[in-house]
C-alpha cells in the first residue's frame, strides 16, 4: 500500500508518461456489498492525484499500439519491460485478483503501483478503459472523476455510499453507462435524486436506504428494460413499479416499514417466470392475500426463506409452483414451551414432500445439535436432505430454539420423513450429537433415529466430543454379557471423522478387550469402519486393527509416528526464543535502514510515514482522558507544537478530532469556539460527544452539537438538569450505536425520543432516570444495563418485550432497580441465546425472582448475582432463586475440572462494605460452561452457614470427581462453634477434594487449616480431606506461617528434627516473598514436592 509522506514535495509527476497502449482483456473489479468504510480514505486521495497527473500534457495526442507489420522490421520498443499485449494484460489481471479488489484503496492502490514500474505501463493502464468501469464512491472526488473519465463510454459498475447531492450528480450523469448500481445512502432526497433518470443498460440494482423511505414509483423513469436482479434491503420500493418484472434474482432483506402486501410479491414473481433466485428474509409481509393463488416459477433454482413468521412462511411455499430440484434454506424459531406440530408445518410438509418424491433414490440426512458454547449458532438445530441425482435439490432447515429442545425438533422433523424411506433409509450423517439430558434415553438424539430408521445401514459421527463419541460406540456395540440390543442393527458402514482419534480408539479398544477374557472381541465382521480426515497415531491404529482386523479403511487420514522423547526436547522454547530475537533484529535493521534511506531522500528529520506518525500520536493521547478538552485536545495542541508538518498532519486526520465533549464548568463561549474547531476538521466521520455538565451549556453551543446528530456514534450524558438532556434527544440519530445517559431521578426523556429513530443503536446504559420502555429504538439491542433506577423502571412485562425484540443480546445488567411486578406472568420465559453475560444485582425479593425465572441464558454465559439478605426466612428459600443456576453448572459438569472459590468477611465493630459478603465464585475449564459468581450480602456470623448452603446444592452433581477448593479470608465466625468453620463444613461436604488453595488467610485462620489438615500424629485427630495432594497457599509474606508449621511439625519430630509432610503431597507457594531461612525450613518439611511460583526469595539460599 502506498505511504503518504508528511512533507510539502508534490506526488510522482507523470506527465511525461509515453506509450503505446496495449489492446487487453477486461477486468471486472469484485466487491463487498456491505459497505464498510475504507481504513484508507485518505491514501485515496493521493492515488487521484497520482492518476490525474499520469495524463498527457494538454494536446499531445495518445499513442496507440502499432501491429508488426507497421513497424515492418523496425526495431522494437528498447524498454526491458516490453511484453507482448496478453502477456502484459495477464500480469495486470493476476496482480490484481490478488489484490483483494474489496477494498479500494488496495484496488486503485495497485493500479497506481502498476503504474509506477515505467512510462509505457502508466500510459497503457490509463488508456484501458475495462480497467475504470468499477467505481467506488467512497473515494475522494478527484480519484472519483478520474475513474469516470478513464473508463469512456463502457459500462460502469457502481458501489459505495452516496453522502452528498455533488456526487450523486456525477453518478447520475453516467446512468445511460449503469451495467451494475450497489448504493447506500441514510437521506431520502439524495436516493430519490439518484434514481430520477432512465437506466437502459443497468442489469443489476442493490438499495440499501433509509428504514422509513420508499423509493417513488416512477424510479428509473420507469425505465430499466435490462434489468434482472434486485437486492432490497432496509428500504423500500413502490412494489407495482413496472421495473419489477422479467426479473431472474430477487431479495428482500430486513424490508421496514412499507414492505409488500403478499398480493403484490406474488404479481413480481407471477410478472418474473426466469426467476431463478428468491431470498425473503426478517422482513414482515403484509398477509393474508386478498386473492389466494398459486404462481409457477419454472426456473427457480434457489429457494431462501430466512426468519420469517409461521403464518408468512406458510403462505410463500403454499403459493409457489417450483420444480423439487430447487435448493431450498429455511431458517426458523420455534419457541420450546409450546408444541412442535403447529410451529413446524410449513418445512416439514416441504420436507415430506421431498422425501414422497425419493422413489428408491440413496440419500443422506445430516443432523447437528447445538451445546450451550459461546458459538452464534449453537442455538441452531439443523437438518440437511439430500438425494442423489438432480430430480431432487438439497433440503437445508434451521430451527433456532434452545438446545434443550433440540432432540425433540431433530425428531420430529425426521419422523415427517420416515413413511416414505421404509425400504430404502437415507444414510445418517450426524454432527456434534450428544445427550441432552444424561438419564433420559428420549433426550439421545441416536436412540431416537434408531426407532424412527430401525434398517438404516450407513451411519457418519461427525465431530463428536469424547463423551458423546463413546456414549454412541457403547449403543451401538454393546457388551455381548449386557443382554443390550444395539442400535441399528443392520448397520453394515460406519464413518467417523475427527481431528484427532487416539483418545476414543483406546477407549474402544478397552472396552472390546474387557468382554472377552485373554484378548479382544471384535466389532461385526461385515461392518466396515471408515475414518476420514484428521490424524491418528500409529499405536491408536494398530490398536483399532486389533478390533477392526479386516474392514478398517482411511480416508485422508494422516498416520504420525509416536513421538519419543530426547535430551532435545528440553531445548526447544529455547530455539523458539532465539529465532523470536532473530526476527525482531530483522525488523529493527530494516526499520532503521528505511528510515536512512528516508533521511537521504529528505531534508526533514520529522518525515514519517502517515501511519506510523498516527501511531505515534495515538500512543501519545493514549494516556489521556479523552472525556476532558484539557487532557486530550491539550495534548493534541502540543503535538503540534514540534514543527509545521506535525500541525498540518494532525490537523489534516480527521480521526483525531472525532471526539466531542461538553464538560466540566466552562464559559459557554468556549465550547462555542472549540466546536468551531473541531467539527469541521472531523470531515464527516461518526462524533464520539459527551455531555457532562449541571447547568446550560448555551443556545448556540448545544445548536452546534445537535446539528450533527446524523454523525453520532455515541453518546454520553452525565447531568441532573433534565431540560439540557432533553435537548440532546430531540433529533433523529441515524449513526447512533451506544447510549449512556445518566440523568436526574425521577425524570423521564420524552416518549418519541431521538424521533424514534435510531437504527443502528446497539448499547443502551441508563442510571438513576428513566426510559419511554416502549419505543421502538429499544429494538434488536447487544447491550442493556439498567442501574439504579428508583422511579420510571419498567413494568417486567415490558421489559421482556425489549428482551424478546432483542434476540443477539450479548450482555445484560439489572442492578438496584425497582422492577414493578404489577403484570408479571411466570409462565411467561424469554431465550437470549447470544447472552454473554448476565448481572442481576441487589433487587428487591421479588423482583429478584421475577428477572431470574423470566431469562433463559445458556449456561456458557458469565453470570454475577448478588442479593441482600432479609432475615425472617428459611435460608433455603432465599438462596433458592441464586443457587438454581449453580445447579444447573455442577449438573452439566462432566469432568470435574471445576474450581470452587469461597470467601468470607470478618466480623469488626465498624465492618467495611464488603465485609458483609460472603462470596461464591464457580469456574469451568474450557468454553461450554461459564463462570458464575453469587454475593450474599449478611451479617459475618452468617457466612459460613450461607457458603455451606450453596455448596450443599452442588454436592450430589460431585461425587465422582471433587471440585477443586479456593479459599479467600475464611475464618471460625464464632470460635465455639464447629459448624462455623467453614473449612470442616467442606471437608463434610466433599471428603474427595485433592487440591486446595489458601488464599490470603490471616495467620490465626492458617494456622486453624494447618491444625485440621495435618494433626500431631499422637493426637487421634482424623485428618480434613485425606485425599489432598495440592495445597496452595498464597501471600503477601510467608515467613510467619512458614515458622509456625515448622514449629509444629518439629514439636513431633526425633532428636530436634521434624516430621515432614505426607510425601504425596504437593505444596506450592504462590505469589509474595519468603526469606531464604524459612524457605529452608519449609524444604525440610517437603523436601521433594516444595513448588514456588512468582515467589520472591530475600536472599540466596546456600544449598
């Protein structure tokens, strides 16, 4: 990509460019319609002025090629460089595939590079006008009219957002040229303005516009007779409009407002009999028709329908006459806690009418669930069909729902099948299948299909986690002893594909060789195993020959050699290293020889490339609050203190000037003076503003700042005079993605708030005011925080809504908010599938249950409640609603590689705050189960009592395989009391435990842990937790314990030594420092299991 210099020299001056120009073949510029702004607007620039100087001086005619029998025997061009034509075309072409033609600055920054290599390949690549028919608006005007006058007369290709009424009359002016148009623009007038003129040539039309704008009827002039695909999306069009017919692609994706009744779609598709792809998606149609009927689409290829309602879905496929070979998605939500019939009858009678038509035809049906993981799709149960041959097209259904439910949809969908594939069964081929609930047979996905397709004879596990893969081997070979059907018991090939195989094939092979005695009873000997993809180790495959001797197959698996260990092997993070230091070398010498070669060529030592300068003032302002004008904007003032070219720059970047603030107690004069200045140079990027301010900050300031409320991104009000936020909320905010406005008790924003439009608002925080809880921006929302709203909170019916209409919630915060219950239905439950973290935080008791019963969260999701206790109940019944989850987690625990964190406050005369909370901290290893933290608010002597409840809860789901224990400020509550040791109360609770880690303990608490875990021998103490074999303790300083248990343990020791520690025992210390005599004294009491780890030792320890 080509640097921009901060310097005053001009760009390469290419007029004296000479050629001849090359006849070459055309190249299509490929791009992504999503619109996103280019990083490199800026570079644009130059690569205009770059292109705009490589023209001719004025008058001097073009070259053009001459053919060899002009030059007749001439001799030839002397430029090394000189290739014949299609050589040289074919270079351009390949450079430029590889560019990544997405971008336009890379685009067009090729073409400048490919101009740079010599005279004759600018002037040829300027000449070809193939070349410039892409044109990207998001370019500078220069570059834009520069593409426009190099391309002729050919056909233009249009995409990139349309901001201003100039540039769309230099796109109008070319609509005779529109092969392909891709626009996206937020203002009416300007769309309008753009679509006024006749389109002869234009094929292709893609409107992303505003949500409430309808394009006029007469669009086009009503002329567009070459057009075949329309892309809609956001917007609108006049859905009689004559330019909708004869169309071969139609879309319709989140259509707003004024979508199409159902009648006129079906005149578009009635009026279109090529139409080969039909996309309908989270678009509402108005239903039912007038006049029901069905439309023959012939050519239909592709058939999407994506999120639509039961009642719409149902009308589409009831109205369309397509060939059964057309590719069809369905993507669907189906609430679980009402019943499947109703909800899935529009795709599964498409379905059974696929499976009518099979006729004796092989085909395969694919099956994945979803796991409760942080992955998007996880709430996505899935079903592919698919028959062999071209009669019938593939089936794809996505049901989104909660895995829980996943089993019971997969079956269903299945059983709509199973009439017709009696004598002939598709071939299974399942995905990440598991067992959704691990006692319940009709909750195993396998065990369901094995009814449904009792001869199905071909089987595929695909991606199985250890546990499902082995569960599935035990169904279906199980022990010859155990008088245990299997599973399909004609299955004569079973494929499995994995990343890895070793772990499962010796499960296999353990388990085959303990049901006969002296050796291995093999798998059936006309079933032939299959393992495609992945690797295996060559001890994991002979010990799958051993029960597969003779039908085993590999398909592109990769065998590995065991890997024996060498004295090499402890060097290699050493080679790492090095080679590590050797790039970095690298990377300095050719920094440094760059920056020579810049000070050779340049007489300022300030010359920087435009990037790495903008890192380094980013670096600069990093570590100032970009909330306050002093910090940040003085900052930036004394950045360009250093020299001319500093000032120019950073003047000329309008990313360093996008941030806005209000704040503090400023003369509103000075706002007025620094907006002046910072508004303009911010160009037209997305503003950053916040308004933290307790009194006016003046009619012409706030004037200033609301004129652009069409540029802000975000918006933060920090302020207790309710007429000031008021007048930051009165305009529509188009741009808008995050709200954070905390505002004076009791007050209430006005109900149609930002004109109720605010499209692209994902993160809404609100504190201490309230919200119109119905307006329609409280939609389609990543993040809700509500804190501390006393008055104005919402009904909780009213908040499920928001919840409901927001299905990719990502994280949301409820804390010291008066929820009102006056409509609370507890029936009623909301899923968020996407949730990533959930806060409930110190609501009254029933508003506190209300919230919790009411979400459905996935149990990856990080969840944080804390509560105040009342006293006046039983303590089970009011940790009942926090310790549900808690539950749910050890239930779903497999493995045991869970750790258990508890603390506890102290009891003082003046506690602090948190000394009144008692803590429970669960953790998982990996991603499927996420962490969840419970703070129990009550008096100290209840601590131990309330920790030793929840515990409780989670003891059944433990005793398999212990949790590991972490243990924060635990302490005796009440000395005379055992049952306030929570240490004992555990040790009660999970007698298994092997590792344990002490943190932060004062001493008299250690020294009671020591007591009890390690009991003078002569005592008849039975030990705590006599399967420990890690214990952690973390400190500040370990001197005084380290002196305390050596004291100990040599008070029964021989002749003044000591007695030392179980030897299975692993002591690690864990932070802190320890001086190097009682660093010796613990070595004596393990000498050979003493870990430390970021332990600092005063002195050096004489061994």
């Amino acid at each position: 990509m080509t640097s921009r210099l901060i310097t005053s020299s001009a760009n390469f001056d290419l007029d004296q460019l000479h050629t001849p120009c090359f006849k070459g073949i055309g190249i299509t510029a490929v791009y992504n319609a999503d619109f996103s702004e280019s990083q490199s607007t800026l570079e644009s620039e130059d690569i205009g002025k770059t292109m705009q100087s490589a023209q001719p001086p004025p008058g001097e005619a073009t070259p053009t090629a001459q053919t060899s029998s002009e030059n007749n025997g001439t001799q030839q061009h002397s430029s090394p460089l000189n290739l014949p034509s299609e050589m040289f075309w074919l270079i351009v072409k390949y450079i430029l595939s590889e560019s990544g033609q997405n971008d336009n600055a890379t685009y067009y920054g090729q073409l400048t590079r490919l101009c740079l290599v010599c005279k004759d390949w600018a002037v040829s690549i300027r000449s070809h006008r193939l070349l410039w028919t892409y044109v990207d608006l998001s370019v500078s005007r220069e570059l834009l009219q520069a593409v426009l006058s190099r391309s002729g007369g050919s056909p233009l290709d249009i995409v990139g957002p349309v901001e201003s009424l100039s540039v769309a009359g230099m796109i109008q002016a070319e609509a005779h040229r529109w092969r392909s148009l891709t626009i996206l623009s937020n203002d009416g007038n300007i769309m309008n303005f753009l679509l006024a003129q006749p389109a002869p040539r234009l094929q292709k039309l893609t409107l992303l516009g505003p949500d409430e704008w309808v394009a006029p009827a007469n669009v086009f002039g009503s002329t567009a007779p070459m057009l075949e695909e329309v892309v809609v999306q956001t917007c609108a069009l006049s859905w009689r409009s004559p330019i909708l017919s004869d169309l071969t692609k139609l879309t319709l994706h989140r259509v707003g407002h004024s979508w199409p009744n159902l009648d006129e779609l079906l005149d578009i598709l009635a009026a279109s009999p090529r139409l080969r792809d039909l996309k309908v998606a989270f678009t509402t149609v108005h239903v039912p028709p007038a006049n029901p009927r069905r439309v023959n689409l012939p050519e239909l290829r592709s058939l999407q329908l994506d999120y639509l309602s039961r009642e719409l879905m149902t009308w589409i496929l009831g109205s369309i006459d397509a060939p059964l070979s057309v590719d069809c998605d369905f993507l669907i939500r189906v609430e679980e806690y009402m019943p499947l019939e109703g909800q899935l009858t529009a795709v599964s009678n498409r379905l059974a009418e696929h499976a009518r038509n099979v006729n004796n035809t092989p085909s395969t049906l694919t099956l994945q669930m979803g796991f409760w993981k942080e992955e998007e799709d996880d709430w996505d149960a899935k079903l592919k069909y698919e028959v062999e041959g071209e009669g019938l097209g593939p089936l794809n259904i996505v049901v989104m729902t909660h895995p829980g439910v996943h089993v019971d949809v997969l079956n269903h969908l299945t059983r709509r099948i199973q009439p017709y594939v009696m004598s002939l069964p598709p071939k299974l081929r399942l995905v990440k299948i598991h067992r959704v609930h691990p006692y319940d047979d009709n909750a195993h996905l396998l065990c369901r299909l094995s009814r449904t397709f009792p001869n199905a004879q071909e089987i595929a596990l695909v991606d199985l986690d250890f546990g499902a893969m082995v569960d599935a081997l035990y169904r279906l070979f199980p022990e010859p002893a155990s008088g245990t059907s299997p599973l399909f018991p004609h299955l004569i090939k079973l494929t499995w594909k994995q990343d890895a195989y070793g772990d499962s094939v010796f499960w296999l092979r353990d388990y085959r060789s303990r049901t006969m005695r002296g050796g291995f009873d093999p798998l059936p000997h006309n079933l032939e195993l299959r393992l495609e993809g992945g690797w295996i180790g060559a001890g994991a495959l002979q010990a799958l020959q051993q029960v597969v001797p003779g039908t085993l197959t590999l398909d592109n698996v990769q065998v590995k050699e065991e890997i024996k260990p060498s004295a090499s092997d402890g060097v290699e993070f050493e080679d790492l290293e090095r080679a590590v230091r050797s790039v970095q070398r690298f990377l300095g010498e050719a920094i440094r020889t760059i920056a020579a070669k810049s000070r050779s060529r340049r007489s300022s030592p300030s010359i920087l490339p435009v990037e790495l300068f903008l890192c380094v003032v980013k670096d600069v302002l990093a570590d100032t609050n970009r909330h306050r004008n002093k910090g940040y904007y003085g900052q930036l003032t004394k950045l360009c203190l250093v020299c001319k070219p500093w000032a120019d720059t950073i003047h000329s970047l309008p990313e360093l000037w996008t941030q806005v603030n209000i704040s503090g107690h400023d003369d509103p004069s000075v706002y007025r003076k620094l907006l002046a200045v910072i508004l303009p140079r911010s160009g037209d990027l997305p503003l950053d503003l916040v308004y933290h301010r307790e009194s006016f900050a003046g009619t012409r300031a706030m004037g200033m700042v609301t004129s652009e409320t069409h540029r802000w991104r975000s918006l933060t009000i920090r302020s207790d005079y309710g007429h000031a936020v008021e007048r930051l909320l009165v305009k529509r905010a188009q741009a808008l993605k995050k709200l954070d406005l905390n505002g004076p008790n009791g007050w209430m924003p006005p109900t149609n708030m930002f004109e109720d439009t605010a499209p692209q608002l994902e993160a809404v925080k609100v504190q201490g005011c309230g919200l119109p809880w119905s307006s329609p921006i409280l939609v389609d929302l990543k993040e809700l925080t509500l804190w501390r709203i006393e008055e104005h909170a919402p009904q909780i019916n009213i908040l499920l809504d928001i919840l409901i209409s927001s299905p990719r919630l990502s994280k949301l915060v409820v804390g010291f908010t008066h929820i009102q219950l006056d409509t609370y239905n507890p029936s009623r439950r909301v899923a968020l599938p996407y949730l990533r973290s959930l806060r409930v935080a110190d609501l009254p008791a029933k508003a506190m249950t209300a919230v919790l019963k009411s979400i459905d969260a996935p149990l990856s999701a990080t969840c944080t409640f804390s509560m105040e206790m009342e006293g006046g109940k039983e303590m089970a019944v009011e940790l009942a609603d926090v310790s549900e989850r808690l539950v749910a987690l050890a239930r779903s625990v497999s493995d045991g590689s869970c750790t258990l964190n508890l603390r506890m406050g102290y009891e003082v005369y003046t506690p602090k705050d948190d000394e009144w909370d008692a803590i429970l901290k669960y953790e998982t290893e990996g991603e499927r189960l996420g962490p969840l933290s419970i703070t129990v608010s009550a008096p100290p002597d209840k601590h131990a009592a309330v920790l030793s409840h929840l515990v409780g809860r989670i003891q059944p789901y433990t005793k398999a395989s212990p949790h590991r224990l972490r243990l924060e400020d635990i302490h005796r509550t009440v000395p005379e009391d055992e049952d306030a040791n929570l240490l004992l109360t555990l040790h009660r609770t999970f007698p298994n435990v092997q590792d344990i880690a002490l943190v932060d303990l004062r001493l008299e608490a250690l020294v009671d842990a020591f007591h009890r875990l390690f009991p003078q021998p002569g005592s008849e103490t039975s030990p705590l937790f006599p399967h420990l074999t890690t214990l952690t303790v973390k400190k500040d300083s370990h001197d005084n314990w380290a002196r305390w248990l050596h004291g100990y343990r040599s008070e029964v020791g021989k002749e003044g030594g000591v007695d030392p520690l179980p030897s299975n025992l692993i002591i690690g210390l864990e932070g802190g420092l320890i001086s190097a005599k009682y660093l010796q004294a613990l070595q004596k009491l393990a000498p050979d299991t003493l870990s430390l780890d970021h332990v600092r030792v005063e002195d050096k320890v004489q061994r």
